[in-house]
C-alpha cells in the first residue's frame, strides 16, 4: 500500500496559516495560507498548458519567491519539476530538456529570452502564466511519498550531467533527519542564499513547509545583506559554502554574532581547518556537512554538541540514514557509501549510470572520506579531483587548507598537472589579499607543514577562482587560468 500524507503546504497552511513562510529583504511577507493560495491559483493557470499529473515541467528561474510558488504549483498538479541551472549554455539546457523529457519551460521574467532559445515546445515566463484563465482542474490534497517531485542534474564534470529524480519521500526525510540532527525550535528562521534551483537552496523550502518555518528569502549573495539578516533580522539557521564563510568572517571584523544565531550549515566539500578553527575562536558555530544532489542535501552533519571535539568533521549519519568507507578500516580512506529513505533511487532514464552506482541499496558517492573510531566522517576530497604523483595520494583539500593559514591568502584552489616523473604534480591557485605576500614565503610556510611530495610545483597569483552557481571550487577549471 502506498505511504500518503497530506500535501506538506494545504497542510501547514492549516496548520499556522498567519505564520510567515518567506520574508524579503524589504521586509514583505508571504504567509503559509497565501502560499498556498498563491501556488494552487499558479497552478489553476498551468493546467492551460496541458500540464498534469506526470508531465515534466522546466524551471528556469535564479533565486526569487515565484520560483517556488512555480514549484509549489507543480506538485498540486502532480508534476514534476525539472530544476535547471541558469549559468549553463544553450546547449547544456538542450541535452538536460531531451535527456528529461521536458514537455515546457517556465521561466522567470528576466530570463524567457534564454528560455525561448531552447528545444522545447512550450516556453513562458512566471508573468506570462499569472495572466492565464485558471483550469478547472482537481488538485493533488494528499502526496504519494513515492511519487517523483524534482529531477536536479549532477554537474557532470565526469562525463555527461544525470538527471537525479527526487520522490516526495527524499525531500520529506531529508527534512526529518536534519530536524532530528538539529532540533527545532518555535524562533527558526532559515536564511536561504544557495541556488534554488540546486537541491541545498531547494532543500530550504521543503523544510519550510514541513516544519511551519520561516525562510528569509536572499535571491543573491551579499555579505552585508547576511550580517544583517543574522543580526537583525532573526536568523537563526543559514546554508553557505566555504566562500561565503570568508567573506562573512572577513566583513564581521572583531563583532560578534547573536545569541540566537545557533547553525551555519557549511557544505559544498571540505573547509579549511584554519578557517573553521577561526569561526570557532569567534563562538560562530559553523557545522560542516556532507551531502549532495543525490542525497536529497544533506545526508551528514556535525552536531552542536560535537562541533568543537571534532573540527574537520562532517559528522554521523544523519538518522536514518547510514554512511561507510568501502573497503576500509577506521582511518583508513576510502570511497564514501551512503544509505538511506533520503537518497534517489536513481538516475532518470539511465540505466548504465544506475547500474554503475547503486548497488544493494548503496550509492557509491564517488567521494573519499574516512571515518576515525567513534563514526565520525572526515570527507578528504572527491575521487576525480585526487592527484596521484609517484603513486602516492594528493588530496587537494588538504594542500587547500594548508595553505590558507598563511597571512595574506584570501582564496586557494589546487588542482594536478602531468608531469613526466611524477605523473602529476600540485599546482596551486592562490588569490591574495594583498600584493606583499611572496611565493617564496608561501613555500617556506607550507614546507614545515606538508611532506615534500605534496608542496605545490607552481604556484599562481590570480584574481578570482573559477566556482560554479553554488560559490564551489570547480577545480577541474583551474588550469584554465593559465591561458586567461
């Protein structure tokens, strides 16, 4: 029998139907119950374009509040979304359209331009849709939690993008295991910055509508803007990668955060060590986490109370999801397995991919972590980033976060280069904070710090990294500097 519960959003908007479910940064609001009318009214107009239970529906859309009444709206239809990313070309959008199966884009206003480019027979803006005759049609009240809601595309540094599908029972324990892992409490507010249209910024809202939470809705990443929303504004919980840490250590100075600040969820790889151990000298509670697209966000997170024992650490498991090194003992690193209600069943309409990482209920991450005696996972760097010279393992993320101790480097990326010797070599892309530091010094410091084997052949003063729309190191583009 079919596990249903009543759709998440018609049920809080029952439930707290005069709570804020996003808050602007001019200091608007849009309530649950206005939420919800507003997505089953978007919905109404949808149906106008034949759009129904099954169909895949584009969202091209950067971050804003009608981008997810849109997605809203494709669940009350029983649809499902397909999130695309805004920063690809036309022909990445193409292959991502034919691949899925999309039937129509909507997009967002700024952007039907781009989406009338694509290869789809259906291409309308948020606006376009608003202005539709509303459909009589029966709306979904009750969510199939096996039903798929979202299909979201890896990166596809290694190949070709895959669809990952999202069934409504993904995003709905992805929302429960971090609750269990985090608490709730009644004063929530969870600032939202990431891409939305990446399952970290979509992940957000699930959880919004779940737990009858405000989120503080940032459609760009502006440091002042998160200070103030943390200092003023009430944010209790916000999502952020390593950058944004920086640029928000960097802008805070000697202040100090709230007493009500209470998580700053860092994902997006590993974290300097030096940069979570400043966080922790200034009482920010920074949890490093470990998830990705698969995973439904999330899928490991350190907790508060083990958050200074364990800097470095992405934490257990989540309940009740289960994490292992494969073939490996404790310190020992390995590939990272991941188990568990909140992880996708699998790739769409891709039959070598799902063969080649699910195995037994386990997905194969293609991420190297370990974990020490007690559980704790320690994620090392991903597989294809691994740099082997003279047959011994180079991890990026720890040259990385050596690196980035010295005075006076803003930004470091490391990346390998072939080498005849060797077979690869480090080289490292360092943005400084200023034009004194010499490469000499950088060297010196590191070599007291690094055997020699991982201590960077070259290194490189740049102006800024290549990252992608989450503010990620994209490494496999580092070298590209070199030609700019």
């Amino acid at each position: 029998m079919a596990e249903v519960i009543p759709h998440w959003l018609t049920k809080q908007a029952f439930l707290l139907p005069y709570q804020p479910a996003i808050e602007m940064v001019d200091g608007s609001t849009i309530t649950f119950l206005e939420l919800k009318e507003k997505s089953q009214e978007f919905a109404r107009k949808l149906a106008r374009l034949k759009i129904k239970k099954g169909s895949h529906v584009g969202v091209l859309s950067n971050n804003n509040a009608t981008m997810i009444i849109a997605i809203h709206a494709l669940s009350y239809l029983g649809a499902v979304a397909v999130l695309l990313n805004t920063r690809l070309t036309e022909d990445e959008l193409n292959y991502q359209l034919k691949d899925a199966e999309v039937m129509a884009v909507i997009s967002q206003d700024e952007l039907l331009d781009q989406a009338e480019k694509l290869d789809v027979d259906i291409a309308v803006s948020f606006s376009e849709v608003e202005k539709r005759i509303k459909e009589k049609v029966e709306l979904v009240d009750v969510i199939n939690l096996s039903d798929p809601f979202t299909i979201i595309y890896t990166s596809g540094t290694t190949g070709f993008p895959k669809g990952v599908v999202h069934t409504y029972g993904n995003h709905w324990w992805s929302a429960i295991g971090s609750a269990l892992n985090l608490g709730l409490q009644e004063t929530d507010k969870w600032l939202a910055v990431l891409p939305y249209f990446h399952v970290g910024g979509l992940s957000i809202f699930i959880k919004s509508a779940i737990y009858g939470m405000p989120v503080y809705l940032v459609e760009k990443f502006n440091e002042q803007i998160v200070l103030d929303a943390i200092i003023n504004r009430g944010v209790t919980i916000t999502s952020v990668v390593t950058v944004m840490v920086q640029r928000i250590l960097a802008t805070l100075g000697d202040n100090q955060f709230p007493n009500h600040f209470r998580c700053m969820l860092l994902g997006g790889g590993p974290a300097p060590v030096p940069l979570l151990e400043k966080a922790s000298e200034k009482s920010i509670p920074v949890f490093q986490s470990f998830g990705m697209t698969e995973t439904s966000s999330q899928i490991a997170t350190l907790s508060p109370r083990d958050s200074l024992q364990k800097v470095g650490s992405a934490g257990k498991a989540l309940f009740p999801a289960q994490i292992k090194i494969k073939d490996s003992v404790p310190n020992e690193i390995g590939e990272i397995l991941v188990k568990g209600p909140m992880v996708s069943s699998g790739y769409y309409n891709n039959k070598e991919a799902n063969e080649n990482s699910f195995y037994d209920g386990w997905l194969s991450t293609g991420d190297l972590g370990y974990t020490d005696e007690e559980g704790f996972l320690f994620v090392v760097d991903r597989r294809k980033d691994l740099i082997i010279s003279g047959g011994e393992n180079i991890y990026p993320s720890e040259i990385e976060s050596v690196l980035s101790g010295f005075e006076g480097v803003k930004e470091v990326g490391v990346t390998g280069i072939p080498d005849d010797h060797w077979g690869q070599v480090p080289v490292a892309f360092i943005v400084p904070t200023n034009e004194q530091i010499l490469k000499e010094d950088i060297m010196t410091y590191a070599e007291v710090k690094m055997a020699k084997y991982k201590l960077p052949k070259e290194i490189h003063f740049v102006e800024s990294l290549p990252r992608n729309a989450s503010n990620k190191l994209v490494r496999n583009k580092l070298l590209d500097l070199l030609q700019s």
